[in-house]
C-alpha cells in the first residue's frame, strides 16, 4: 500500500470583491441574464463573461 495524497488547500471564494460600499448604498456587479442573480459576469477588456453557462456579451467599440 503506498502512501495517501495530502488534501490540497482550497483558495477561498473573491465573492465580496463582487460587491462595492458607496456611502449607504451596496453596489452588485453585473448578474447573469440567464442564470439569475447570484451568477455574476467576469469582466474582461472588451466583454462579460459567465463561467456557468458561457454566456457572452461583448462591448461596444
């Protein structure tokens, strides 16, 4: 029997970097269309991304 594999630590959810404070106000980053809230789209250079359903949105020029 050889050896057992060490778990590998997990990197912690950036879920609060999706959020912003402005004064009393909580901001939320964009939600997926078709996932509803709770999927937020990655924001990129030149589009939105979501990572479940692959869902794109590009931005204007």
């Amino acid at each position: 029997m050889g050896k057992k594999a060490k778990p590998k630590n997990k990197v912690p959810s950036k879920r609060w970097t999706k959020y912003k404070v402005n004064g009393n106000k909580i901001e939320r980053s964009e939600s997926c269309p078709k996932c509803g809230p709770g999927k937020f789209l990655g924001i990129h250079k030149d589009r939105k991304y979501c990572g479940s359903c692959h869902f794109t949105e590009f931005s204007k020029r």
